[in-house]
C-alpha cells in the first residue's frame, strides 16, 4: 500500500487523539479543523481492516470529508461515488451517509462511528440507528460539532463526565475571553493557532455576544430564545421634532405591510444616534403609504431610506425614485436577514441607539426568537406564530443605513 500521510495541524487535535474513551463528545469552535481531526481517525481505523460509518446532517456536509479523505489518501483507496465508500485494500471501508434522514445509515455493520456537525444531526440518528450498529462489535464513536442550543449533543456532552467510557471537551477556536466587555487573549492548551487573533476579535466586535459566545466560544446557551438584549435601556424616548434636528442627517428604515400585517416607517438621526420617529399603520393601499411616506420624509429631510424590496415593495421603490426620493431597496433574504437583525442586536447591546418608547415596538423586539435551520446549521430570525415583526424589520433597516459599523460578515 502506498504511504499515507495523514495531517495534524496543531497539538490540540493530538491531546484530543490521546485522550479518547469509547464514546467522544467534542464540542469546539468554528474552524476549529474538527473535520480535518476526524478524516485521519476513519482512514487509520479502515487501515486496520474496520468498517467505518462517517455522517452529516445533509448530503454536502458529507461530501466534505468525501473529498478531503480522497485528496489525503489518494489511490491507497477505492472511492465509488455512486455508493459513497472509500475501500482500503486491508479489507477497511469508510461508509459516508447522510443522516438527513437517518435511516440512510441503516443495515451496516461498523467498528466505528463519526458524526460530523452532530449538533445538526437528529437525535433518532444516534439513538436508533448509529448506537445500535455498535452493540456487536464493541465499536467506538465520535460525535463533533459546535453548539447549539441545549439539544441532545449538549445532553451527551453533559453525561460523559459520569461516563468511564466517555469523554468530552469544549474547546474555543482561539483561546480568548471577555474581561470588562473587552476581549483579551488567553491561551487555550487544545485552541487551533492557525487562527489569527485579529480574525477573532473581528468577530467580537461585530457580532452579537450570544453569536460569538457560541460560535467562537463554543459555550452551550440556554434554548434558542429571545434575540435582543438591553431593551428596556435603549428604549427610553419621546418622539421628536424635525425643529430639533434641524440640520442633521434623518434616515428611514421602510417594511411594507402585507395583508394582516403592519407598514413601519423608522427614522432615526445619524447625528444623535436616536430614532426620531416611528410611524406604524394598517390598512391603507401601497399608493397612500408611499405619499405618507413622502410627506415625512419631505418634512425630516430625509436623506437616505433603506427600504425593504420583497413582494409588492419593489414596484413601490420603483415609483419612489421616479419621484425624486432618496430610497434604496433590501431585498431579504435568507443570506441576508441574519445579518441585518444581528446588527441591530449589537446596536442594542452595545446602547449605540436609543429608541422610542413605543410598547407594540417594545413587545415585538422582547417577543423576537431565533432558530437554527436544520438543514444548514445557520440561524433563522423570526416573530414567534401570531406576532408581528414590522417595527423589528423596519428598526433593522434604519440601523443599517445609519452606518454605525462596516461591512456585515458572517460565519460560513
């Protein structure tokens, strides 16, 4: 067999390696390398003649290592993309699945199990399928990701410090750590040093805390829950008078109304760094909402509105420009809403605005939840069954074009 040369990119994957029991639980921060630390374990394991199960959450978070594990070994294996195996001439097989639907991992036998990003995976995926295909052969699994939430991966990360069998490490991408709303670096003895402290403090300062704790952190957070913090603090005031803010740039954050739901206008003062006023109203046509928006933004001065696009918005915006007024179009997305209500959450953390007393308004930032999708690991922001999120939206879209920071970035 030709040499394979398996990679080690830093000694926190060889303390991990060292440290193993039967079951594994590794909860580490994003790039991290937990997929570069699991591709060598299944190709030494298949070496040694064992038959191998690596799964994900979806097909292409499968196809990862698939193509990471045939660039390392290259034809020391046979890799047959119509079965999803790589078959090592030792009589080892690696068997990627995805566990998208679990049973897609049933009716094999393994020696050994690896599931990548299994903070994504569906509980019945370990519990039901992959669990049981150890029972007759003593096998040993590994079970990698990055948090989220308290779901079932926190449930077993949990257990195995009562376990003799099992063993689990939360480690950060770079060590750091938060000392008076600073972050400063502490070196963690098992972090990836290959990431630039710069990149990380990137990301805490333009991220919200509760994304960065459990992104870079790799902290298990209670539930998914509320979005917003210091509500209370940032929402104080009373609206004002374009007489006093004469001479200061207004902006406009515009969501649309749409049958049941609510048309919000948010001006905010660039100079003040404060919403001015809020406008939210029902039941009117697109028409009589684009002139009641232009009679403010004709008395604020409005010089920038940032408008959602989505639905009917683009041929109203369409018609705005016609008549002169200073609005651009956001179409949302689900690429890019995280981004847009994340900022508006940090704007909030960090008290950069302060906004009216309005308590509908109030109530929707309090009511405001995130998800994580299931299918792609990256967090969904919506209004729970029932509640509006005009004024959330609308808000989000003043912060913005206010330009309290740079560029929006996410992690990939």
């Amino acid at each position: 067999m030709t040499e394979i040369l398996l990679p080690y990119p830093h000694t926190g994957q060889i303390a991990v390696r060292q440290q193993a029991q039967r079951f594994n639980w590794l909860a580490a921060g994003r790039r991290w390398r937990k997929t570069t630390l699991g591709m060598p374990m299944a190709v030494e394991a298949a070496i040694r003649g064992q038959h191998v199960i690596w799964g994900a959450p979806t097909f292409d978070q499968v196809r990862i290592c698939w193509n990471e594990m045939k660039h390392g070994v290259g034809t020391s294996a046979h890799f047959t993309q119509q079965r999803m195996t790589a078959e090592f001439p030792t009589g080892g097989v690696v068997i990627f699945r995805s566990l998208d639907d679990p049973d897609n991992a049933r009716g094999h036998t393994a020696d050994g199990v690896i599931m990548d990003e299994v903070q994504k995976c569906k509980p019945a995926a370990w519990y039901e399928v992959l669990r049981p295909v150890l029972i007759d052969t003593g096998g040993w699994a590994w079970g990698m990701g990055t948090p989220s939430g308290r779901n079932w991966f926190w449930k077993e990360h949990n257990l195995a410090a009562d376990r003799a069998d099992s063993m689990a490490w939360q480690i950060p991408t770079l060590g750091v750590e938060i000392v008076d709303n600073q972050l400063v670096r502490k070196p963690h003895p098992l972090e990836n040093p290959e990431i630039p402290f710069a990149e990380i403090e990137h990301l805490f300062l333009t991220l919200p805390r509760r994304v960065f704790r459990q992104e870079v952190l790799a902290e298990f957070l209670e539930g998914e829950g509320a979005v917003f913090r210091n509500i209370t603090a940032c929402c104080t005031l009373e609206p004002s008078t374009p007489a006093e803010h004469e001479g200061h740039e207004i902006v406009m954050g515009v969501d649309w109304g749409k049958t049941s739901d609510y048309t919000v206008l948010s001006l905010g003062c660039r100079n003040c760094k404060q919403e001015v006023m809020l406008d939210r109203f029902q039941g009117v046509s697109y028409r009589l909402a684009r002139q009641r928006l232009g009679v403010l933004a004709e008395q604020w001065h409005v010089y920038d509105i940032l408008a959602e696009s989505n639905a009917m918005g683009e041929p109203v915006i369409d018609e705005m420009q016609y008549d002169g007024l200073p609005v651009r179009g956001f179409q949302t997305t689900a690429g890019s809403k995280p981004p847009l209500i994340e900022n508006l959450a940090l704007t909030l953390e960090r008290e950069e605005v302060h906004f009216l007393t309005d308590p509908v308004a109030k109530a929707e930032l309090e009511a405001y939840e995130m998800k994580t999708s299931a299918t792609t690991g990256r967090p969904t922001y919506s209004a729970p069954e029932g509640v509006h999120d005009d004024t959330v939206i609308a808000r989000a879209l003043m912060c913005q074009a206010l330009q309290l920071r740079g560029n929006w970035i996410t992690l990939l």
